[in-house]
C-alpha cells in the first residue's frame, strides 16, 4: 500500500493504492475440515454413501444395501461381486478450497480546495477491482440407471428387475466446480460549500455510486438421464466404476456453465444547511435543515450453456427505487 499528500495554500490533495493477494487454503490444510469423519475427536462419521464408487439403493421398488467394489473399472462387474449391507463413505469436502484466491486493486483521492473565505469545493473518488476464484466438489446425485444402460448390460446386473438406484458423487468423473468472479467499484463524490454570515453553512453534493460484477460458474453437473439410459458404450455413462470410466465426450454433455453478470448503480444529491439562531444562557441554539434524493438501479443477466446450446434467460430489472 501506498500514500501521499500535497497541500498548497488554499487546497490538498490525499492518493492512495493498495495491493493485495491472497492464495487459496484448501479444505485439506486445515484439521477441521479436513475430514468430515469425527469419531476420532468423539463426534460422529458425516461421511456421505453419495461416493465413487457408488452404493446400489434400490432394485426396482425393492431397498438394498450393495456396495460397488473398488479397485474395478465397471467392465466386469457381477452381482455376486457386490458388497452387502457394508455402503461406501466418501468425505464431504473432496477437491474443495476452504478459502478463494484473490486478487485486488484499490485507487482513492480525496481533495479540497478554497476560494476565499466564504467558498470551496471537494472531492473523493474510490476505484476496487477485485478478482476471485474459488474451487468446490461437485454435486451428488441418486442416479436412476435403467436396463438400457450399456454398462448394466455388459455386467447383467439385475436385468428385468427394474432400474437401479445408485448413490453417486460425479468427482472423479468432472472434477471440480469452479466460480471466477470478476468485481469493480466505483464511487465518486463532489461537493461545494458556503460559509454565511452568523456561523451559517451552506453544503450541497452530488455522488454517484456503481458496482459490476461477472460471475462464471463452469463444470456444474447438470443431469445425466440420456447417458445413463444409452445403449451404447461410446455414448453411456459409467455408474459402476471405481474412478471414472466414461467417454470424456460424454461427461461433456452433463455438465453446463453458467455466466452471471448484475450491475447496481445508486446517484445520491443532497442539500444541507446549519447555523446559528439565537444565544441562549447554556450557548447558541442551532438549526440544521436538508433535503436528499437518492435513485437505485439493479440489473441482473444469467446465460447457461447446456448440451442444447445457450440458454440466455432474460434481464431482470427489478426497477429503480427512488428516496
């Protein structure tokens, strides 16, 4: 960070700059959330069955326990090699960061100056820019695999008795969501004075007040129904592997990105006067009256690729608000 000053004989001007940067600290840095299993520290095991490998739930309407092996690349897996009534635990906060990394720029002036006795005007302007990125697990899901599913097929697992329900968690397979957040801020104000006769001070400013932010949310699973109900193997999602065992084009078409972008804009004018009225034996008794008008705007746009292509949904502008 830095500063300076000037000053002359009716003015002055005030400047400053600062930097900063801060890495990320991943979940795994710190021991409390390092692992959600809190036996050891006589809690209770948060560990969630959504995991890779997944857990078997359902057959059909019928509630099971039956636990994908490990160590399997889900080409050639039989029923008889399921684990019973012992479920996969996965942590819950695999591929996540506890804290972003960040970047940012900060610019301020302030000043002043007089003319005469009787008059001056003034200023202060601040500009952020701040960028962030941050990294967290994806998403779990109850996947619901029919028998059309090419992976099913080639195992012959539980064929005629309806889809499968298994307890999944999509980190191996997409690795992690990411936000890239790009922020900036600027504020400006100006303003002059009067100075009256008996103390009185006259004071009006105008400021204005505006923020953008554009937000990008990538690799977000999104659904998996079409793959998981293909019945071919180049174009089927692999449920029953340890890892990811999947056509990287076909993991490409679960996911989807997101791009958010608002703006908020707020313009402030005000008027303000105070002095002297009359003395009174405790001092002088004081007025102060003032009028202020202030008009506030939020604009928000969100635009989401999917499979299908771009979705832009429609700029809401919940309107202004005036004071």
């Amino acid at each position: 960070a830095h500063l300076a000053g000037f000053a002359w004989r009716n003015g002055n001007l005030t400047a400053g700059y600062e930097y900063r940067q801060r890495r990320e600290v991943d979940m795994l840095e710190r021991p409390f959330t390092a692992t959600s299993d809190f036996r050891p520290y006589g809690g209770s095991n948060f560990n969630r069955i959504q995991s890779n490998p997944g857990n078997i739930t359902r057959i059909g309407a019928t509630t099971v326990s039956l636990a994908i092996p490990e160590g399997q690349n889900g080409t050639s897996l039989s029923e008889s090699d399921l684990i019973v009534g012992s479920p996969n635990l996965e942590e819950l906060n695999p591929d996540a960061w506890l804290m972003p990394r960040q970047r940012s720029h900060s610019i301020f002036l302030s000043g002043n100056q007089e003319f005469g006795a009787h008059f001056e005007i003034f200023g202060d302007a601040l500009f952020t820019q701040r960028d962030v990125y941050s990294e967290r697990e994806n998403l779990t899901a109850n996947l619901i695999v029919p028998e059309t599913n090419a992976w099913r097929q080639l195992n012959n697992l539980f064929l005629g008795r309806g889809p499968l329900t298994i307890a999944y968690h999509f980190g191996d397979d997409l690795g992690p969501q990411t936000t890239d957040t790009q922020s900036r801020a600027l504020s400006l104000l100006v303003g002059a004075a009067w100075k009256l006769e008996n103390d009185w001070r006259v004071e009006a400013t105008a400021a204005v007040a505006q923020s953008d932010e554009d937000i990008t949310l990538r690799n977000f699973y999104n659904s998996a129904t079409a793959a998981l109900a293909s019945s071919d193997l180049e174009t089927a999602f692999n449920p029953f592997a340890d890892g990811s065992n999947t056509n990287p084009a076909v993991l490409a078409t679960i996911t989807s990105d997101q791009f958010v972008a608002t703006t908020g804009e707020t313009r402030t004018f005000s008027l303000k006067a105070d002095g002297r009225l009359f003395q009174l034996w405790g001092g002088a008794a004081r007025a102060a009256f003032g009028v202020e008008h202030r008009r506030e705007e939020f604009e928000y746009t969100r635009i989401q690729v999917v499979r299908s292509g771009v979705n832009v949904l429609p700029t809401q502008r919940p309107g202004s608000r005036e004071v």
